[in-house]
C-alpha cells in the first residue's frame, strides 16, 4: 500500500517544524512511506489541508496527515495497525469533549471515502471555521454524527 506521511508548516510555526521534522522522517523511514512537506502561508496551512489530501489521493493509498507539534513515540507502529480496512478516517479518541490537540494526526485511506468525507467537512464548515484547531474539530462534529460512523474511526487513547 504506498502511503505518504504529510506536513505543512508556515513561518508562524518554523521553530516547532524543525524540532519534529527529524522524528517525522525517522517514522516515515522506518515504514518506508514518502515524506512530504510543504511551506504555506498560515492560512492555507489551516484550511488548505483538504485540498492537498485530494491532490495526493491518485498517488496514495494512504495519506497521513501530521501537525507539526507532534512527536512519534512508537516509531515501530506501523499505520497498517489503526487502519481496519473498512473506515477511511481515523482520528485520536482525546478531544472529542473537549480541546481535540492530538486531532493533528490524520489517517486518511480509501479515496472514495475520503473524498466524502472531505466533502462534509466543506458542507460543515460554518460550524468549526471559527474554531481554533478548524480541520480538527471539523473532524470530531463528523465523528460524532451517526451516519459518519462507516467512514470515520475514532481509535481509543
């Protein structure tokens, strides 16, 4: 399955970007998924990450998307563990009630799944625009609602 581990960075996060960048390339080496890294502007950063998840989706079977405040601590974990074959979005079970920090990791696979999925958060968007961590907490109103629950996982802490 070729899977890609995906990042934006902008210059309002640069100093966290370069301290997990090295960790981000051990994992996606390890795994041998492609590595890619993108510099945006801090909006696009925010609410460009749907668009480049469909730009990659003729490339990958799997993209995961990954913020740059993150740090693998199990670099042996590969994504073939969260990913059960039947769901195309899996998200961190931490912040659904509340402040959803770890939402910033992102497994998408499947691209007909995905691409629904990414056309409801488009049609939700009013509801998290606003919101600080926007994408993320786009996700988690998704999860919640019943019928998402074919294409969205939520994984337990």
């Amino acid at each position: 399955m070729r899977t890609c581990l995906f990042k934006t960075h902008s210059h309002v996060n640069a100093n966290l970007y370069q301290l997990t960048l090295g960790n981000h390339a051990a994992y996606a080496d390890r795994h041998g998924y492609d590595l890619i890294s993108l510099n945006r502007t801090y909006r696009e950063m925010w609410w460009g990450t749907e668009d480049c998840v469909l730009d990659l989706l003729p490339k990958y079977d799997r993209i995961l998307t990954v913020g740059s405040d993150v740090i693998f601590t199990d670099l042996d974990r590969p994504l073939s563990h969260f990913d059960d074959g039947e769901h195309n979005v899996f998200i961190g079970e931490e912040g659904l009630e509340s402040a959803p920090l770890n939402f910033d990791v992102v497994i998408w696979s499947g691209a007909q799944g995905v691409r629904h999925v990414i056309e409801r958060l488009r049609e939700t968007r009013p509801r998290y625009v606003d919101h600080p961590w926007g994408l993320q907490m786009g996700i988690a109103l998704l999860a919640a609602e019943p019928e998402m629950s074919r294409y969205i996982k939520v994984l337990p802490p």
